[in-house]
C-alpha cells in the first residue's frame, strides 16, 4: 500500500492540516498535524509509522517537492513528539530532525516499548500496509533525538512560535505546544475530548492535577480559544476548562487507589507483550 493510500488529511486554515492514519481503526489512533512556517515546516506526533509519512507529505502537495533544492524553497522538517507512546512516535524514525522532551529523550532512544506502551492488534489495522504485516511485528524503533525540549522552550518556524509547556501526568515526557499569537493549544495526549488516561506505566495523578490547573490558568488568561488534540476532534476553551476541572474534581483518594490497581495490570501486560515481541 502507498503512502498516499494510507494517510488522509484535511486543511483547517492559517497552515495547519489534520493528517490520519485511515486504516488504523482505533480509539488509539493519533492525530497528525503539520503545521507550515516560512522558515520551518513541522509535524507534531508522527503515528505508527507503518507507511512512510514524509513521502505521504511531499507526494500529496502538502509539502514542497523533495527533489526540490534548498535554494529553490525547501524549508527544514521537524517532527515534535509530544509524548513517545507508540501511536504517537511509531514514524519518528522516518525524519532526519526530531524533537522530544528531555524525560523521554532516553526511552526514544533505546527503543523502549514498555515505556512507550506498544499495544497493537490485527483486527485494529483494518488494511495490512504490506503484504504478511502483522500486529505482532511492530514496534517503535529507536530515534536518537536531535533536539531535547523542555517547559519554556520556543520552536521558531518563522512567522510563528511554538512555546513548549512540560505537562505531565499522562506521561512523564508529555508536552504541549502553544500558539500564542494564535491561541492554539496543540494539547497531545495531555489533554482531549474524552476519558483522560492516568493508568500507564509513568503516569502520575499529581502531576495530572498541576498540569490540569495549568491549562485552567491558559483558559482564565484568554490564551487559548482552540486546542489541537492527539485524539479526537478539535474543540475550544470552554471545553477545555471543563475537561481539565472535571480531571481535578475526581482526582480524590478512590480515583488513586483504582488508578493504582489498573496501572499494575497494565504494567504487568505491557511487561509479557513487549517481551514477546522483542527480537
């Protein structure tokens, strides 16, 4: 299967595009975004990785040409992950510049899939991308990155900024990226429209509370009016503020003590899968 076959978009205005994953039937599939610059070109989160997305870009008209010329235009690529679970840093291997926060720079870079919760059936990938492909077989390859992020930090694409905002709690590493020209939220796995996940491995319901008054704090400012998930659809501010209050109303003693139950049982899950499939 093409990579024009597999990956499907949509343009949102301003040089931002939602990009999917067609045949990748899931809950956990990723949102894409490219988000163009005049001086830099990125793509936060990268999904599975099973065809190759940066043909998908150029091929499609969404990117320059690639056997275009650096003097003819071509601007420079960044893939940012907001987190390196495996539907989010899968195609990370397929970029030559990729950006991560400083806490899961390691996990990336050894390949871990226990940290990056790798949890992948058949029956989810409705098309095989290659001939005899199977669940089985995948796994987030390792990526040494080449730019380490942390909170405060800025990716300049020209004629727009994007301030990294360390939010933790979904996972260690767990960023988003904000517009504030724009009042865009590009919120990852931090923050979506439905049930938020504080059970993984490097998950941390402490951490979810602080992140979740954080973004309240973003709302009560008025520096964000639209956010960009990792799933689902987009949505904007009142949303947000709900979302983020209803987290910290239930984040009580019997909200952990479940938590903390579902957590080992995943833990231990990841453990015995991860190590079947290890080479």
């Amino acid at each position: 299967m093409s990579a024009l076959e597999w990956y499907a978009h949509k343009s949102l205005g301003d040089g931002i595009f939602w990009i999917q994953e067609r045949f990748y039937e899931s809950g956990n599939r990723a949102n894409i975004w490219l988000v163009r610059g005049s001086e830099q070109d990125v793509v936060i989160d990268t999904g599975l990785g099973l065809r190759s997305l940066p043909e998908y870009l150029y091929s499609s008209g969404l990117l320059q040409d690639c056997g275009a010329k650096e003097d003819a235009g071509r601007r420079p690529l960044l893939a940012v992950a907001t987190h390196v679970h495996f539907d989010h840093s899968g195609g990370l291997y397929q970029f030559d510049q990729v950006a991560v926060h400083r806490a899961e720079a390691e996990a990336l870079a050894r390949g871990d899939n226990f940290e990056t919760v790798t949890w992948l059936s058949d029956s989810e990938v409705v098309r095989a991308p290659s001939p005899g492909w199977r669940a089985r077989q995948f796994r987030v390859q390792a990526v040494q990155p080449t730019l380490i992020l942390q909170d405060g930090d800025v990716i300049n694409l020209g004629d727009r900024q994007l301030t990294v905002m360390h939010m933790p709690g979904h996972s260690r590493g767990s960023i988003c990226l904000h517009d504030k020209d724009r009042k865009v939220l590009f919120s990852g796995d931090v923050v979506y429209d439905g049930s938020l996940i504080d059970w993984l491995p490097y998950s941390r319901i402490s951490d979810y509370v602080g992140t979740c008054e954080r973004l309240i704090e973003l709302v009560d400012s008025g520096l964000v009016e639209k956010v960009l998930p990792g799933h689902f659809n987009t949505f904007g501010a009142e949303r947000l503020f709900r979302l983020a209050s209803n987290y910290i109303s239930k984040a009580g003693i019997c909200h952990k003590v479940s938590t903390f139950a579902m957590r080992s049982l995943a833990s231990l899950a990841l453990r015995v899968t991860n190590s079947r499939t290890s080479p």
